[in-house]
C-alpha cells in the first residue's frame, strides 16, 4: 500500500488486488490513525483506452493464450486499487498513575510528517484499535461482528446508550437490530418500554409460534381494548385516579380556562386521592347546574368511554416491579388510531416522568418507533431535554431522520446508521456530528444488517458493524409479499 | 485454438538472473506504444511503358462478404527494456474471424510472450524458432537484438499464418504485408506453403500492405501514387509484370487499391490460384472496408494484438520477476533530479 495523496482530512491510498482491504477498515500510517470509508480503482492514465480495446471483441468470443508465468500479472494494472481513508486521529502511548504504558486514540492531527515512499501503512487490528479506545467487551459478546479484514465481535455496553438513533431504509435491518439490543438489554436487567406501532415486537417472547422461549417471563404486551389478558398480553386501560384533570382535559379536548375545563378542576380536587372512574365522573356531570357545561362535560364522558381506554390498571405497580427484574413493556399501538394513540403515548410518557422524578424507578429505555407519528414535537423536545433528567433513555428508531426534530441529533449521544441511498437523508444523518459526510456516504454501499455505529457505544470512532441473527426468538417486522 | 506451445517453449527462454534491467519508457496516456514492423521492404523498380494502358484504374462494385468466412491475422512486438547485452521484448499476434452468415467477430490472442533476446542468445533463438516454423534447420546469423525480436515476431506470425491456411477452408484470409518470398526472413518455400494451402483447402489469400517499397521507375514515386486523384473504389493491375528487379520474389499478383471512395491506397498482393477470381476478391475485401478504406477485420487484428502502455508496465514488471531482474538507476536523473 502506498500513500498517493490527502486533501483536508483524507488521504488516497494505492494497494493492489492481493492486498485485502475492506470498507470500514482501520489503517494505520506511521502512527496515523484513518479508515477506510470509499474504495476504487486507481485511475491510471490510459485504463481506459485499454479497456475500450479489450471491449472491441465480446469476452464470450475471445479466446486467449497467455503465457503462463505472465498470466498473473496481465491487468493487474488495471485492477489496482484507490482507498479513501478519513484521519480519524493517532494512538499515542500514554502512562498511567502507575507508571504503566498503554496505548490510547487521540482525535485531531497537528502534526503530519509521514513519507509518501516510506511510509508503512497497515490494516490495524479490531483488538488494537478497541484497546485504544478503550472498548473492552464481555467474552460472549454476539451483537455483531466488524466489518472489515478481521472481523471481531462488537457488543453495545447498555451503560454507554444515552440519547441513540437507530436509523436506515426500508428492509436494511434497523428494526431488526433494535430488537437485538432490546433482548441485549433484558440480559442487562434493563426495563424497556416500547411503542409498538406495526406490531413487530409483540411475539419477542416466543421461540416459535406454539413455544415461549427464555425472555417470555420478561416481555408483557399491553394492548388497549383487550377484553382479558391473554399468555404475554394484557388489557391496557388508563385509571383516571392516576391521571389529573389537565391530562383529561388535554386527552378529550377541553381547552384551559373555560367553565368545562373548571368543572373537571373541581371534579379532581374533591376526589382527592380516592379511586374512582367514569361512572364518578358521570355522577358528577349529572349534578353540573349549567347545561351547557354538563352537555360538554357528557359528551366528552361518552367520548372517554366510547374510546375504552379508560378503567382501573395497575400499570404503575407494573412499572416499578419490572424495573427490579428488568424486562420489556410493549404498548401495542397497532389497533388504535390517532387520537387514542396520542391519549396512550402521553400518558406513558407523564407516567414515566413521574415515577423517575418521585424516585420510583432509577433508569428505564425507551424505544420509540417511527416517533413523529404519535409524539407532538413538544413531546419529542421533552422527552431529549427533560427526560433524560428522570432516567428515561430514549432510542429512536425511523427510516426517515428527517422527521425527527433537529434537537435529536444535537442531542444524540448514539447513532447506528443502517443502508441509505437519499442524500437528503444522509445528510442529515452528518447533522449529529457525530460523523462526517464523507464517512456517512459508505452508507451507501452496506448491505443489509450492515451498519455504522458510532458515539459513546464506539468511543466516538465510527465502527462498522455487520448485526448478527438471533436465534430462538421470534424477531416479526418482516414486510409481507404480495405474492408468495 | 492452435498449436503454439513449441513456438512458446522456443522463444520464452530463460537468460541469467540478477541482469539489469531499463525498462523503456512508458507514457500512460500514450494509447499504445506505436512499433515499426518488418525489415522495411526493398526499394523495386516497376517500369512506366505504354504507363497509359497498364495503369487504367478498374471500378469495384463493394458487396459485403456475409457468406463468407473471414479470417484476419496480425502481430506486434515491444522492447519491454534493455539489459546490459540485449533486451526484453514481448509479442502478441491475433485473429479476427468473421463466420459466414454472420456479421459479429471472435478473437483469438497468441500472447504477450515475453522475449528474451541478448548478443549470446540471438543465434540460438532465432535459429530455433525458424527452425521450429518453417521445419527446416539454418545456419544465418540473427541480425541486431532489435531486429531479431521483429523477426521472432514475424516467425509468430508467420506460424499462425501457416496454420490458418492448413486448418481453415472456404475462407477470406487477409494478412498484413506483402506475399514475398526469398527474403532472409522470409524463405520463398514457406511463402509458396502459405499460397498452396490455402489455395488446396479453397481459401482466398489477401495480404494488404499500407507502405511498398515499389517505385515507379521514373518519376521514382511509391506505386500507391497510381490512384492519386482517382477516387475509389477501384484497383490498378498488372504491376508485377512491370517490375524490374527480382520479380521472382513476388508470389501473387501486386494491386493497388483504393477500397471505398475517398480511403487510402493501399497495395494488395493476391496469389494466382484463387478460389474465386481477382475481380470477386476485390468487390468482398472493398465490401468489408471500413475507416479510411482498411478492411475492418485486419484493423480489429491490428487493435487487439498491440499492446497498451498500461500492458508494457505489467510487462515489464513481469519481465524482472520472472528472469530475477534489477532494475537499473539512470545516473542522468540520479544526477540531475530536477
């Protein structure tokens, strides 16, 4: 390999056929830290008159007879290859208090004094480049391997995922990957919540069809207008006694301020901490001496009613004990529309607030499916600023980051990129800063299940990671064919 | 494909390790490494009698050749770089066929053979592989290296050449060149072998020259001068029988030519015992002309067997593995690097 040029912070590397390098690899040039991120064939002058020469006769008509000792070494020229590496920055040998010696990744590059003829370049090793960044995996790590010559097994460590974005196309295994760090965080006795909007994570709990496998104590499914639980799902109802008046008034649009919204303050605040439901409230409205506001207050009583999402629940119990053993909690948002799925989302998220800020539960992870479609943006504002306050750790999950509000990748701490073609997209994917345009174009070329991940999960330096299968789970999420 | 082995085994010999090695130099952006092919044809004189009569230019009537088989064949060589007593060459030859009823091409490639050629070896080498061409032995020296690797070239050539017209019948085989014999490289038995070949399995010889050494005797004008300011296509004939000088050397009949209206003359040998008359060789080779009046299937055999500027570098770097080579340092840029 030979060093050709660099221009601001890439460098164009010249190797031949024999010498194996791949998308995502790690080089390192005389203490210089860069990544492979674009391959190509070297552009040589006259490549391609040779091969208009070569494509004068189809290859189907061509027979040939070469000297074997020279066989090998007929276009090779043409074969040689263009790296593209991005300086990602040098390992530096540092001591410690100790005095022991040990090598670390430091970004930036001040320096460059590296020779184009004599420098040495080389693929660095994934253990290497993992020590330097101090990225040290459990012995049964499996979430995936490393793309490049040497693959290793990479895992996401649950104590580094803060605010994280799983992103990708259609079909490039992004829900796919986010159900294996879901299970990853079961193992980690972390209690997940999930809004589920397709009904993909509804059978995680399953090894088959008819078999539960080992995570089915740990998955619970809450899907609203169940009539009895059944197996893993239970009937998902909101107690109107661990909601206020506001949260009401806001889920059957009252507006703040007007007599109808003065009632349901009153109604609340005589009820203090007793239990009670609809039918209190109803008891209620029928005592209201203006008609105007019982009509209101009745029509929205039917309205709540009709909807059937309210009645008694334990879902705070349930909460606060899952967080003990950890576990995931599904909200299933495949049956309901719109409205209900905003009055579900809402009250989940005010719930969550609550117990984190009272104490109630410590940590909790989100996951948070294609969110534009049932968080309002305040909501989404929320949850990155305030949120992570409480404990409550938020993965995003889209085939669309441009629907997600800006705050997200200012905030992002975590990015797993999957395949995308559309500029518009991968652009915005290099809003995080937590990656480069350039780098983030590679995107382009992976294949399914292939993916970057970068952020505090890789110490910052993009790595890039094929997902490994699951085995004994029921992973759902695939797209149905129109014909079989 | 046919037999080379032997011609291989002849040519690709194996010289001292440890030589240096020039490589010549190579411009990337050149489209191939342009080579000068043959001894150069002797100057001959053709007599201007009665020049009115005799050199009265004869219409063609072009009709492509789709039931035809059509068989074209050219060489190359390259000096790879020097050594220290010789060189390295490499030559490539290659047929274009175009099967009857058919208007597409295949290829078939000889090559590249890397050529070895240094003061000790040339004698040998050369001897071999005539030897091994033309079955017979001989005692004549190689000329300069240079001059052997064209003629190691011509031998290829002339092989493959040999061989076409024994396995092929019923076919058009246009050569590059001229149809003479009785040259030193060229022995007037091999040439009459090549003409009764393809005369007895019922194919039509063409060899195209694009530069003659004929001279009309006195306004000492290349014979291609004939057709100036007549437009084609058309051919004038009759050339050989006014030749002066060993006009026993010329195995067919010489032409010169112009295939389509406004292409190039070119000179065209055409042996006697045709298949199919002049006239009708005339109006098939005219039906396949193409660019400048050359017939397409020599100008692909032409392109495919030259090797690019990018080929000469594999070539090269070839050459120094294969013969254990040391590259030599030009003291020029070693003391003058800028």
């Amino acid at each position: 390999m030979y060093l050709l040029t660099k221009e601001a912070d890439e460098l164009a590397i010249v190797y031949s056929p024999e010498e194996k390098l791949r998308l995502g690899d790690t080089l390192t040039i005389d203490g210089i830290i860069a990544q492979v991120v674009d391959i190509h064939f070297a552009d040589l002058p006259g490549v391609l008159e040779h091969i208009l020469r070569k494509s004068l006769v189809a290859k189907a008509e061509t027979k040939e007879h070469i000297q074997p000792e020279v066989k090998s070494v007929i276009d090779s020229l043409t074969d040689q290859r263009l790296a593209i590496a991005k300086i990602r920055g040098r390992i530096v040998e540092v001591s410690d208090d100790k005095g022991n010696k040990k090598k670390v990744f430091k970004t930036g590059l001040s320096e460059f004094n590296i020779s184009r003829a004599r420098a040495e370049i080389k693929v660095l090793s994934q253990d290497d480049l993992f020590d330097a960044l101090g990225l040290c995996f459990p012995s049964s790590c499996d979430f995936g391997k490393t793309l490049s010559s040497e693959p290793k097994d990479f895992e996401i460590l649950a104590e580094r995922l803060g605010i994280n974005l799983i992103t990708g196309m259609k079909g490039s295994g992004k829900s796919y990957s986010a159900k294996r760090l879901l299970l990853k965080l079961i193992e980690k006795r972390v209690l997940t919540l999930v809004f589920d909007l397709n009904a993909e994570y509804l059978n995680l709990w399953k090894a088959d069809e008819k078999t539960p496998n080992k995570y089915a104590e740990l998955v619970k499914v809450f899907t609203p207008r169940l009539r009895r639980a059944q197996a893993n799902e239970l009937p998902f109802f909101i107690p109107l006694n661990e909601i206020n008046y506001d949260d009401f008034a806001t889920f059957v649009n009252v507006p703040q301020g007007t007599p109808t919204y003065q009632h349901l303050m009153q109604f609340w605040r005589e009820r203090g901490e007793t239990q009670f439901d609809l039918n209190d409230l109803e008891s209620f409205v029928n005592r209201v001496q203006n008609e105007a506001v019982r009509m209101a207050l009745q029509g929205r009583v039917d309205a709540a009613r009709a909807v059937g999402l309210f009645g008694p629940s334990n879902l705070t119990n349930f909460i606060t004990d899952m967080h003990k053993t950890g576990g995931v909690i599904v909200f299933n948002l495949a049956q309901v529309g719109r409205w209900e799925r905003g009055i579900i989302v809402e009250f989940v998220l005010r719930k969550l607030a609550q117990l984190g800020q009272s104490g109630a539960i410590r940590a909790v992870s989100l996951f948070l499916e294609e969110a534009q479609l049932y968080v309002e943006r305040q909501n989404m504002v929320n949850i990155l600023t305030r949120m992570r306050h409480f404990g409550i750790f938020p993965t995003f999950i889209t085939n669309d980051p441009r629907t997600l509000p800006d705050e997200v990748f200012t905030l992002l701490d975590n990015l797993i990129a999957f395949m995308f073609r559309n500029e518009d997209e991968l652009r915005q994917l290099a809003k995080s800063g937590l990656i480069d345009l350039k780098s983030i174009n590679a995107l382009k070329h992976l294949e399914s299940r292939q993916c970057i991940a970068v952020g505090n999960i890789t110490s910052n330096y993009p790595v890039f990671i094929e997902v490994n299968p699951q085995a004994g789970v029921v992973m759902g999420g695939e797209t149905r064919k129109l014909v079989i | 494909m046919l037999e080379v082995d032997k011609i291989v085994a002849t040519i690709c010999g194996k010289i001292p390790e440890g030589l240096t090695f020039e490589p010549s130099d190579i411009n990337l952006t050149d489209y191939f490494v342009s080579t000068t092919k043959g001894d150069g044809e002797e100057v001959a004189f053709v007599s201007e009698d009665e020049h009115e009569k005799w050199t009265k230019a004869h219409l063609i009537v072009p009709k492509y050749p789709i039931d035809s088989h059509v068989v074209a064949i050219d060489s190359t060589s390259v000096t790879l770089g020097q050594l220290p007593d010789g060189l390295v060459g490499a030559v490539r030859a290659s047929i274009i066929m175009k099967p009857a009823g058919k208007t597409s091409h295949s290829l078939e490639r000889y090559g590249p053979y890397l050529v070895p050629v240094t003061n000790q070896n040339k004698d040998l080498l050369y001897r071999a592989i005539y030897t091994a061409v033309y079955g017979k032995e001989t005692k004549i020296h190689a000329p300069d290296c240079f001059k052997t690797l064209d003629r190691v070239r011509n031998l290829l050539e002339r092989h493959i050449q040999l061989e076409v017209a024994k396995h092929y019948g019923s076919s058009l085989i246009l050569i590059d060149g001229s149809l003479i014999g009785g040259t030193v490289a060229d022995p007037r038995v091999v040439m009459r072998k090549i003409i009764a070949d393809s005369a007895s399995n019922g194919n039509a010889i063409v060899a195209i020259s694009k530069s003659t050494g004929l001279t009309l005797q006195q306004t000492k004008r290349n014979i291609l001068s004939l057709l100036d300011g007549v437009h084609g296509p058309c051919y004038v004939e009759g050339i050989k029988d006014h030749i002066t000088q060993n006009k026993e050397r010329y195995l067919g009949h010489v032409y010169v030519s112009r295939l389509t209206p406004l292409g190039e003359p070119f000179r065209l040998d055409i042996p006697e015992n045709t298949p199919i008359p002049h006239s009708q060789i005339f109006t098939q080779v005219a039906g396949l002309a193409g660019d400048y009046g050359y017939p397409e299937e020599l100008r692909l055999a032409h392109m495919t067997c030259v090797l690019s500027s990018i080929e000469i570098l594999e070539l090269q770097s070839a050459a120094i593995v294969l013969h254990g080579l040391t590259m030599k340092e030009e003291l020029r840029t070693k003391l003058f690097p800028l």
